[in-house]
C-alpha cells in the first residue's frame, strides 16, 4: 500500500517535473545567447537613427566640429558614426562629410531584463508550480489517509453491535430488533458521511434519557461479561433521571466503544461502574474501572487515532486505536467532550460530559409559556 501510494504521488508530480524540467532546458539554451545579443541589438537600433541624421540634417540638434571624446563605433554609408551616454540621455553622431559632424540627443535604449525575467521570474514560477504541485500530493495523501479512517471508523462502529446482534437473536428477539434498528441508523450516519463528501452529517438532537441508553448499551455486553469473569456485573447508578441534549445513535455508539473497551481490558482485573450524574450545565456518564491503567503520557495520547497503550498492545487484543478517537469526535461534536484521568488506587474513570436536558414532558411546558408569551 506504502509502494502504491508512493507511485500514486509521483504520477501526480510527474506533469510539473516535466514543465519545470523542460522550461529549464529552455532557459539555459536561449536566455545566454540572448543576453550576449543585446549589445548588438542596441548599436543596431543606434545605427539606424544614425543613417536618418544623415538622411534628414534638419533633424541635428548640433552641427560642427567633432567634439573631443565622441568615441567612434563604426561606419554608415562610409561616414564614421558613434554614441555615448550624455547625462540621461545618449548622443547619437555622424560626421557629414570632413568638416561638419551632425549629432542628436534621444533617449538611452537598456538592454532587456532577461536575467531577471528569465532566471528569477522563472525560479518563481517554479516555485509556484511546485507549491500547487505540493499541495495537490498532500490533498491525495489526505484523501488516502481520511478514506483510511472511513474505513477504519466504519469497520469499527459496526463489528460492536454485529457481534451482539450474533448472541442477541437466540436470546432475545426483542433486543435483536433494537440492535438492528441501531444498527440502521449507523448505516444511515455512513451513507450521509459518503454522501457530504466525507464530512460527518451534523447530530440529530433530542432529549436523551442517559441512564435507559446505557442499560441498552450494556445489554450487549452483560451475557459476556457474566460469562467471561465468573459473574462479574457492572454497577449502573444515576442520581434520578438525568437528561442530555444529545444524539441517541451518536451516544449509543460511545457507550458501546466504552462497554467494549472495559470488557477487553479493565473488567478481567476488577469491578466496573458506570455513574450518570447532573455537573452544572452537562449530564455526565463516568466509565470507572480498577483495571491496569495508563500513565500519564497515554491518557495525553488515549484519544490520538491509531494511538495503542503499551499495556494494550502487550494484552494482544484486537483494536486499531479508532474507537475513541471517533467516540471523542461524536462527543465533540454534540457541545460535550470525552476525556480519561486516574482512578484511585488504580485503574482509569472515562467521562463523557454532554449538554444536559429537560424531561421531554418540561419541554412541552416551557415551549408552550413561549408561545402564550408570544
């Protein structure tokens, strides 16, 4: 893939080396020459107003003797000529015959600039190709990067719930049907992220009843979780019905990336709980476990994508660092957050912090004192 990707970016490149290469080749062959001709070209363009002073005498703005210092350059119609600088200007002279030289003052001819037009003006161009050339190899590469974490982030929001619905339809046919409805509404979120051009679609907000949502989420993992650690239940408690102004299905999907996570790496070395509490303005579900941990430089990195604790990668479970990078992105982009600290004496609390909400049946009383105010 690294190969392919490599090839894929020199192909992009490939048209401006060979603009640049070839207006390089350009320049070195031709503006050289040009520039030894320009002395010629200049006495040429002298000459010639030369041959008209002899022509036309009236046009002579002096007339007498050749003055000391009038240097020669050469001949016109076998009358000795030449020019010099004369202040700003330049004098053009011509002896007319023995006795009388005819001169005229015009304006100094300066050789072209194709050094700098050439040389520096086409360095720029260079430059500038090369930069857009740049750009367009980082706009593939981010292209190739971000379809990676489509399909990582797909690959991972949907092998959770699959592997539930796998136990969940011999033994509850109900919860298979939740399961399917949620996983509908992830295929649904997927088709939107394709259909916006790789851009999240915006959360679909509503009133959000944390405690039920997280009995859900964890009903996917209780029979393993019973199963695998000898009875182990997680405690969920909330203080009363607390509200959030959240997404279900985004919010679904960060707890089971967190449910998930416990199950393979905490829950093996001791309990977990799961608290659902009001803090302010937020509604506030915190994940605490008494499993290995992370040091202070993991938490820092926990929500890096592709980013794996050490203790994870000894543990030899599966994962590719996606999961809670996304389950941070959704949270983000609901107006919450997602973050890790240390438990005491050991382990991690996991908090996922998101705008608080009112009982949906306050809402209906408080839109309808807006529109009795109204």
């Amino acid at each position: 893939m690294r190969f392919r990707t490599v090839v894929f970016a020199f192909l992009i490149s490939l048209p401006a080396l060979l603009v640049v290469g070839l207006g390089v080749a350009y320049i070195s062959i031709n503006v050289p020459g040009w520039i030894r001709a320009e002395p010629a070209r200049i006495t040429r363009e002298y000459r010639e107003q030369a041959e008209r002073l002899l022509e036309v005498p009236s046009m002579a703005t002096y007339a007498g003797a050749r003055q000391k210092g009038w240097r020669r350059v050469g001949r016109v119609a076998g009358h000795i000529w030449g020019h010099f600088r004369e202040n700003d200007h330049t004098r053009i002279w011509i002896m007319a015959d023995s006795n009388v030289c005819r001169s005229i003052v015009v304006d100094t001819i300066h050789p072209l600039p194709y050094a700098l037009i050439f040389y520096w003006g086409g360095a720029f161009v260079a430059a500038v190709i090369m930069l857009l050339t740049a750009f367009a190899v980082w706009s593939f590469l981010s292209f190739l990067r971000e379809r990676d974490d489509f399909l990582a982030a797909t690959a991972h929001d949907l092998t959770t719930p699959l592997a539930g619905l796998r136990f969940a339809i011999g033994r509850s046919p109900e919860d298979a049907r939740m399961l399917v409805e949620r996983l509908l509404l992830v295929v649904g979120n997927l088709k939107n992220f394709l259909r916006l051009g790789g851009r999240r679609p915006p959360p679909v907000f509503g009133m959000v009843d944390l405690r039920a949502l997280a009995l859900e989420a964890y009903g996917l993992f209780a029979a393993d979780y019973r199963d695998e650690f000898d009875g182990l239940d997680v405690e969920i408690s909330a203080e009363g019905t607390v509200y959030a102004h959240a997404d279900a299905t985004l919010v679904m999907q960060i707890l089971w990336n967190l449910f998930g996570n416990d199950l393979k790496y905490a829950a093996p070395y001791g309990s977990v709980s799961v608290m659902i509490r009001r803090d302010g303005g937020f509604a506030v579900v915190e994940f605490a476990d008494e499993g290995q941990g992370m040091t202070s430089r993991e938490m820092k990195r926990a929500f890096d994508r592709y980013y794996r604790a050490k203790t994870v990668m000894q543990s030899g479970k599966g994962g590719f660092g996606i999961g809670l990078c996304t389950a941070r992105e959704f949270a983000r982009a609901m107006g919450g957050d997602l973050t890790v600290c240390a438990n005491k004496p050991r382990g991690c609390v996991f908090a996922l912090r998101l705008p608080a909400g009112l009982p949906p049946a306050q809402n209906v009383d408080v839109d309808l004192g807006k529109e009795k105010m109204e």
